[in-house]
C-alpha cells in the first residue's frame, strides 16, 4: 500500500477501536469525540498534504516501486538530506510548529533504527532483522506512531528494581515460544490512541543498570493490541470555535499514560528484550538520535517563525513597534532564529554516509541546537506575552462581536492601530493560545522537556563535549607568554 490519504488514516482509525480514555470514558470513536476528532482532522490533513504536493512529500519506494511518504526515505546525498526536511519543514507550516509529534518524527526513528541495526543483533539476529522488516513495513503502509520512553513518576531517587513496587513500572513477565508478556506502565503518548501503532522504546538520558534488564525492553504493536490501555490527560480543545481557539482547537494532540496490561508482543515485533546495554546504546549507535533532532530542528525553526510573525503583528497591530525595548526583544526572537537556522545550514552541510550509508547529519550542530531550544522558547513566548500586555487579557469571544448590542461596541473599542476591533482581537486571540491558554502552557513545558531533563541533557552534553584542545590553547598562550621565572627575581 503505497502514502495514505487523510480518509485512509480515519478509516483505520474507524476500524482499528484503538483502547482510549478520555474524561473518565472509553473513548468509542476517536474521530467523533469532541475532544480528538479536531487533532484528527489535522493530522489527515498532513496525509492529504502528501497528495497534494507529491513532487515535495512523496518518493519512490526502493522496494515496492510504489510511492512512499518523503518523511520515511533513508537519505544517501545532503540532497537526499534537504529534500526531506523541506517534506518535514512542509508539514510543520499547516500547524506552525505546534503539532510537535507529526508523523515524521517517529518516520525518521524507524528509518534510523531499521537501516542501523547491527547493535540488535548483539542478542539475536532475528532482532536485528526485526527492526529492518518494520521500517519496510511502517514505510510501505504509512503507518502513523506514538512512542513511549519514561517510567511512572514513582522514586526518582531510586533504579527501577528498587522502588517499592518493581512491577508498576513496564516490565517482561515471561518469554515464550511465540512471543513476550509484558506488563505495567509507561508515560507518556503524546498522539496515544490516534495513531495506528506504539513503539517503546528505552529513554534517551535515562540510563539502566543490569538489574534493570527486566525493564529493558523494545517493540513495536498496534494501538489496539488486547490489554493496551491509553489513559489520557484532560484534552484542552474544549470544542470552541476556531475563531476562539485558533491553535488548541486544532492541534491538540493529547499526552496519554500507558497501560500494559500482560500484553503478549510476537517475536517478530521485538527489537530488545532484556539487555539493558543495548537500550543504552539504542538511540545513539543507530543514529536515531541524530535523525530524529534533524526534524525537531528543522521543526522548531518553523515554530520560531510562527511565533515571530505573531510577535511582529502584535507590534505593529498597537503601534509599538518603534520603542527601544521593543525592538530589542523582537531582535531576541530574531537571533534565536537565524541561530537555530545556522545550525540546521551546518547539520546538513557538515553531514557524511555512517556505516549503513545514510546520509546522516552533523550531530554536533543539532546536539548544540536541541540542547539550546529549551532554555530559549519559555524566553520567546515570554516575549510575546509581555509585549501583549492587557491586550491579552482583553479578548472577548467571536460570539461577543456578534451581538446586535455589544458587537459594535467591541469592533470600535478594540480597534488597533490598522486594525479593527474583530481582527485585532483575533490576532490577540492567536497570541494568547500561542502563550497564556492551557494549550500555550502545554506547548511551553513540552519544549523544555522535549529531550528529557534539559538540566541532565547539560550535564550529558558538558560531559561529552571536547574540552581539551580548548584548555591546551590557554596552555599554550600561556607557556608562550615572556616572563621571569622566580627564581631569578631580584630582592
């Protein structure tokens, strides 16, 4: 089956039941639920988008002939390279970044994974093979993902084999002839329920001991395999009007608890099963980790581009745009950006085929970019906020505006400086989801944590960073600098 369109990822949605809960509810059809089908909407978008602009989105599959979604090709030239992330790049521009988990994050994880799969077959080689079969299989039926990387909440302090309850979080229970039996929980799907299947896999920081091999598990299963759960969060698209809601009442995606509850995964599903080394290594040694910041980079310039352009409308909508201040935290949003797009430009620029022969990305360049992203996006949407000021608080609803009685009087009143009433409201309205909205609030913390612990990714970073030739250049202007030793002083 060659890229879907967006009718085909709701019929199987339809047909899939995948085991959601939202609002204290089973879920019986996430397409019609007023909390997910708007999420869905925008997600079949993306698939649609594919069709439409299938010279950008789409290419030739090197198995099936058939024409395969962009976001899926193992890359082999920086032209290869580009031309994907200008697919990625496509996609993030019908939502302005906001959709952090599109399709094509996970797209580069199984390519990455399937093409580098040498580290799986350190167990067995049927892992190995594994993963290479799924990536054919996810690319060849456009299959949509979730992932989930984190254990529960429960004692930070301690290792998985020593909280007080070792079971609650996923773990095997028992290795068959067929398959495994795992049980228990996982955080945190961001799309859980509205996709067509889950990959877990190991966390990118967090590392494991060998008593944590039971916890040390990796595969991939449909969203409605027997004793799945998805136990989502309060869904913060609260069924208002685009108008009202701009953002939230489209690219709500949802983060969802995961439930395991004695799932049986077929061994033909299973890429680790109890090695924690290799869970370890997983990300790094496939290089997943550098294709999938690949497209948060490429994803992230998109979303400062969004959000700058909200931030200049704001500006000029109430004719601030001329103060000093002003100006300076528009420069803020601007250097962010063009410093995130100079590490794109040398990601790509500075990438060489690894031992698969995929083109892979300058590590160091989007190592840098995804480490900084956090600690500046609270910063720009901080910005946006402040330069709002009581604008932001000053928005009423589209049905206020029209009211025979009030409409009129709003249209006037919150006029701007080239803006009436109603559109300068709409535009507040936008920067408010963008900011202050349990939405906004949403889109803040899932950038700082986007990595994990932007504070345990420092101290990762700091520790991985070559430091020497830097001390030895200080050494060496020192040794070079003309002096008297001590010994020859003159008392």
């Amino acid at each position: 089956m060659p890229a879907k369109t967006g009718q085909e990822y709701i019929s199987r949605l339809k047909q899939a039941s995948n085991n959601i809960y939202l609002h204290g509810e089973r879920v019986s059809d996430v397409t019609e639920h007023p909390g997910l089908k708007n999420v869905v909407k925008s997600m079949a978008r993306l698939y649609d988008l594919q069709h439409e602009k299938p010279e950008k989105m789409l290419y030739t599959s090197p198995t099936s002939g058939e024409k395969a979604g962009m976001t899926f090709m193992q890359p082999k030239t920086i032209d290869d390279l580009i031309a994907r992330r200008e697919a990625i790049q496509e996609w993030a521009r019908t939502s302005g970044g906001m959709m952090g988990r599109s399709p094509d994050y996970l797209n580069a994880e199984v390519m990455a994974m399937g093409v580098n799969n040498k580290l799986f077959a350190e167990d067995d080689q049927m892992f190995a093979d594994n993963a290479a079969k799924y990536y054919e299989y996810a690319r060849e039926n456009d299959i949509s993902l979730t992932h989930t990387l984190i254990h529960p909440q429960v004692n930070r302090a301690k290792a998985q084999h020593e909280q007080k309850d070792a079971n609650v979080a996923l773990h095997l229970v028992e290795k068959k002839k067929d398959g495994i039996i795992v049980d228990g929980i996982r955080l945190l799907a961001t799309q859980g329920g509205i996709t067509d299947e889950i990959l877990v896999f190991p966390s990118t920081v967090k590392k494991s001991g060998e008593h944590d091999d039971p916890y040390s598990v990796a595969f991939a299963i449909p969203n409605n395999t027997p004793g799945l759960k998805f136990l989502s969060r309060e869904s913060f698209d609260y069924g208002k009007s685009e108008w009202d809601h701009p953002l939230s009442s489209k690219f709500e995606e949802g983060d969802a608890i995961v439930s395991f509850e004695n799932v049986f995964v077929p061994w033909e599903r299973v890429f680790v099963c109890g090695n924690s080394s290799i869970c370890n290594r997983t990300f790094l040694e496939t290089n997943a980790v550098v294709h999938m910041s690949h497209q948060v980079v490429a994803k992230n310039i998109v979303k400062t581009e969004f959000l700058l352009g909200t931030i200049l409308s704001v500006m000029d909508s109430i004719g601030i745009d001329q103060f000093q201040h002003v100006k300076d935290k528009g420069t803020e949003v601007m250097l962010a950006l063009e410093t995130m797009k100079s590490h794109l430009f040398r990601a790509e620029h500075n990438a060489k085929p690894d031992a698969s022969g995929t083109m892979t990305p300058d590590f160091e360049a989007l190592n840098a970019a995804r480490n900084w992203y956090p600690r500046i996006y609270p910063r720009m949407v901080e910005i946006l906020r402040v330069l709002g000021a009581s604008g932001m608080m000053g928005i009423p609803t589209e049905a206020d505006f029209h009211h025979e009685d009030i409409g009129p009087i709003l249209h006037r009143g919150l006029q701007g400086k080239n803006l009436e009433g109603y559109e300068r409201v709409q535009l507040f309205r936008l920067a408010w989801d963008m900011t202050m909205s349990a939405f906004g609030s949403r889109q803040m913390h899932y950038e700082y944590y986007f990595f994990g612990d932007p504070v345990k990714m420092g101290m990762a970073y700091f520790d991985q960073y070559e430091k020497d030739e830097y001390k030895q250049y200080v050494y060496d202007f020192l040794k070079e600098t003309k002096s008297t030793k001590p010994g020859a002083l003159n008392v």
